[in-house]
C-alpha cells in the first residue's frame, strides 16, 4: 500500500479514538470543564501530563534542531528537561495546595488584586497564542507532506478537529484525549529510530546506537564530524554560541516551563496534593524516554540526509525527496549547472535549502523503511500537536470565562453560562491559533521558544514570590509582571520582527539571542518586584496567613479550599 494510505488508516484510526474518547468523556460542568472533575489518577494524568507538555517543538522539531545545530541545539534538551523537574517540585505541589484552577487565578487571589488578575490574564493569552502557533504550524506540516494539501489547508483541517475535542470534552475529554495521544507520539517516535539504529550500528537502543559504530568500524558522531568538515559546516559536536548565552536560552527555557499555564492545570486534575508530587514523577518518565531519544534521531536523520543526496544527481535522486519539494520545504536550486545537488555549508555556492522541522518527519523515508512506519510518524506528529493545542486552548478559554467574565466583569453568572462562555472563547482561541499558524513568525521550536520567554518574564517570579514570600504585596507583583513582559516584548519584537529599527546579531545585549533574553526580563521582574514591594503597604493578614498555610506539610492529603 502506498503511504498516504496507510496515512488515511492510521491518522483515521486516531483521531477516530480522540473524537470517541471526547464524546465518551464529555464535560458536564465547569469542574468538569477545568479540571476534569479533579479524579484523575497519578499515571492516567502522568501520561496526559506528557503528552501536554511534549509538542509539536519536542516531536517534529527538536531533533530537527540538534540535527542541523549540532551541540548548540542540544540547549533545547537541558532547558525543557530541567524545567519540568523544576515545575513538579518546586511549585505545583504548592499551587495544587492553594486549590485554584488558573495561574491567573492564583495570582488574581494572592495578590488580592483584580488588576494583577488582568494582567496575569493578558500574560496568559500572549504566552498562549504564541505557544499555540507553533503547534498549528506543525499540523500543517504534517498535513501538507502526507495528504499532499497545502500547508494553510491543513492548518485549517486542524482547527476543526482540535475544536471539535476541546470545546466538547474540556479538560475531561482532553486528559484521556492525551493518554492515547502519548501512546501513539512515543510509539511513533521509537519505532523509526529503533529500525534505524539497527540498520545504522546493529544496536536496537537508540540512544546507545547513536554512540556506536557503524558497518565499517567508525563511530557515528566521528563519521558525523567528518562529513560536516567536507561540506565546510562546523563540527557537529562543538557549539558556536557563547557560554553565556547558551546559559541563558536553557535558563529561559526551564523557568518559562515552570510558568507556563497549560501544565500547571494539569496539577489540579488529580485529587490529592500526594497525587501531584507522584504524577509529576511518572510524567518525568515518560518524557525522558522521548528526549533521550531527540538526539539520536538528530544524528541518524542528518548522516542519512549528507549521505543520499549530497554531491548525487538530482534527476537519480529518491523518490521522497521530490515529495518533500513538492511542499516547498525542502529546495534544489542548481547554481552551476551539473545537475549535482552541492550541500555545502557556503551559502553561495549551496544548492539545497531544507527546512528544520522535516527532518524527524522525512527520517524514515530517506533510510527507506517500510510506508506503515512513514504514516506512523504522520499520525504521531499530529498526536503531539493536537494534544498541547488543545491544552493551550483550555488555558484560553478558561482565562477568558473563569478569571475574565466570572471573576470581574458578571460574578453573578450561572454555570451554564459559564460553560458557554468557555466554549466560545475556545472556537474564537482557535480562530486566532489558526491564523497564526497560517503566517507564523518562524519555524515551530523557535515560536515556541519565545513562549517560553515570555512565561519566563512575566509568571515566574510571580508565583515563586507568590509560594514563598509573605512580604510580596499586589504593587510589587502587579509591576514586576508588566515591567517583565514589555521589556521581553521589546526585545523580541526589536530583534525577532525588526520593528524599532531592528537589530542585527552583533546589537544583542551583552550578545544574549531573544531566545535567551526571557531570562535577563525574569531577572528585572524580580528586582522590581522585590524593591517596590519594600516601599509600599504589606499584604493584608488574611494574605499572609494562606502563604503560610500552603507551605505546611501537614494536612498535604487533601487541598484546602478558600
């Protein structure tokens, strides 16, 4: 059977699992709708918990990253492991203790202030639209390689379908959505990279594979480093960024992580704060098993990639290369003339230009494994974007219902119409995502990347303050967090998008990417946070008295509710 129907069976057979799972599992009420009902066990939303936090950046485009950036990708990998270890023991305990079902929330609630609910609530929707981008941009890629659409339709395709599940099912239907999606990304990524590694050194473990030998006795990364020299690329395995700045992309990556909403909620879907800490743990598992397999994955698809067309003759080449060409991601342009495809790293003299985010996606069609295993990697892609989109849109929507229109604008509201409104803002959330994803600012893991920044700069040292400080008044908070994500907002918008005269990479500050600068607006955010809340009023006693309750060990069986 030819791939794309083996595509039309595979994706078929999951999304008709995810549409079953949502309707089986719909939301009845708001409960329901955020936090689906708060009875979820520890591996059940373990593995949801996964599945949420690892996107289309962490399936499609991470290893693409470390592919083409070599050791520099590899920030990647520290920054988003590390945050999650950051998240599960430093704050979602205490937040699952605190028993609200939002960041904004929290922090409308701690700082005892409406005017930090609503900035927390702009600081939610930015981080989550930006996050959200990067995923349709992934559907779309998946879409438009394996049933040959154009990208923008199968950004659209899907919309409808991530609508469909979220708006019917909220966080119930969403959850078990994602415990079948985890199961089809993780088996969709494992499958390739174990046929590769036997077919590349004989050993079935990636990860051991990638530090093995090939047929001839060499190692895999030497052979890497060899090729890359030819081509006049750096070698794969030395970094080109500075010590600095790769310390602060991994340092915007792992606090960003801590404060980005849509994992957060994850916390509360369980029933007790015991059941959090053990969630937080199976999660950590299940995530390993993909991110130790990224680099591998990196290292098979680029030597494959160099090997089959470099310096070969365009007309002799594979058939998925014209595949791919005909997305428009991947292009052959001869310069001199001698039907030779010239991969070199001289942009001048280079004939092909490939895009990052194919190469986890085109992997098992250049090492020639079977069509099956090529439509897995399709319907994995598209579990691991549809799941983290349909959390960011709970987020969106549950901002905008719960924290918006029940706790400022109409708190007489009933909850059949705050449902409604949630529902609603969900189609509208989609609507926005999707025309994001149509004309996104840059390839998945890089949007992604400044969601992170932008979680790092604004909620970070708002929760942290939040959990730990009894001093941290509603001035403090309220400043820190603008201060935080308008100077994260300059910078990326001055260098990402070049508006205030844009910058070039020699006007970085102290040579820190916009990647990495979420970590210098985190650092502001505290000192003002910290200075303004010296020279203005204490929190009120009640205030101060739940800081203290949040922290106590005992009584961690059941959260307790003010």
């Amino acid at each position: 059977m030819s791939i794309q129907i083996w595509t039309w069976i595979l994706v078929g057979i999951t999304f008709a699992l995810y549409i079953g799972i949502a309707i089986w599992s719909r939301a009845g009420s708001t409960k329901e709708f955020y936090v689906a009902g708060g009875g979820v066990s520890p591996l059940a939303n373990g593995l949801a918990t996964a599945a949420d936090w690892m996107s289309a950046a962490s399936f499609i485009s991470m290893a693409g990253l470390i592919s083409f950036n070599g050791y520099d990708g590899s920030v990647y990998l520290m920054g988003w492991t590390g945050g999650y270890v950051l998240l599960a023991l430093l704050l979602a305990p205490y937040l699952r203790k605190f028993g609200k079902f939002t960041v904004p929330d929290f922090i409308g609630d701690r700082y005892y202030s409406n005017v930090a609910r609503s900035v927390a609530v702009f600081c939610a929707l930015l981080v989550s639209f930006t996050y959200v981008a990067g995923q349709m941009r992934g559907v779309g890629l998946v879409f438009s390689r394996f049933l040959e659409v154009d990208i923008n339709t199968g950004v659209i395709i899907g919309m409808i379908i991530v609508l469909f599940y979220a708006v019917l099912g909220g966080m119930k239907g969403i959850t078990y959505t994602q415990v079948a999606q985890y199961c089809v990304l993780i088996f969709a990524f494992m499958v390739p990279a174990i046929f590769i590694s036997i077919q590349m050194t004989g050993n079935p473990i990636p990860q051991l594979g990638f530090g093995g030998v090939d047929e001839n006795g060499v190692y895999l990364l030497d052979k890497l480093d060899k090729l890359h020299k030819e081509l006049g690329f750096a070698e794969y395995t030395s970094g080109s960024k500075s010590t600095l700045d790769v310390f602060f992309i991994t340092a915007a990556l792992m606090v960003g992580t801590a404060g980005l909403p849509h994992v957060i909620v994850r916390f509360f879907t369980v029933k007790k704060v015991a059941d959090a800490r053990k969630s937080a743990g199976w999660a950590l598992l299940f995530i390993a098993i993909l991110y130790t397999t990224a680099p591998a994955i990196a290292v098979f698809s680029r030597t494959n990639l160099i090997e089959t067309v470099n310096q070969k003759e365009y007309a002799k080449l594979p058939e998925w290369f014209s595949n791919w060409e005909k997305t428009g991601l991947i292009e052959f342009n001869d310069k001199n003339k001698d039907g030779k495809v010239q991969y070199l790293a001289n942009a001048n003299k280079n004939e092909l230009i490939v895009d990052k985010d194919i190469m986890v996606l085109a992997n098992p069609e250049i090492a020639q494994l079977p069509n099956w295993v090529i439509a897995l990697v399709a319907a994995g892609g598209l579990a691991a974007a549809l799941s983290t989109a349909a959390g960011l849109l709970l987020v969106i929507s549950s901002s905008v219902s719960h924290d918006l229109i029940k706790k400022m604008i109409n708190p007489k509201i009933s909850e059949k119409g705050e449902l409604v409104a949630a529902r609603l803002s969900a189609v509208v959330a989609v609507c926005v995502a999707g025309y994001f994803g149509i004309n996104p600012p840059d390839f998945v893991a890089a949007t992604v990347a400044l969601a992170f920044g932008l979680a790092a700069a604004s909620f970070f040292p708002a929760i942290v303050l939040g959990i730990f400080s009894k001093r941290m008044n509603k001035e403090g908070a309220i400043a820190g967090m603008v201060i935080g994500i308008l100077l994260m907002l300059f910078y990326m918008l001055k260098f990402k998008f070049d508006w205030f005269g844009g910058g070039t990479k020699e006007d970085w500050w102290f040579g820190i990417s916009p990647e990495g600068f979420g970590t210098v607006a985190m650092f502001v955010n505290f000192i003002a946070s910290v200075i303004i809340s010296r020279f203005t009023p204490k929190p009120p006693t009640e205030v101060q008295e739940i800081v203290e309750l949040i922290r106590i060990p005992s009584g961690a069986g059941e959260a307790h509710n003010h």
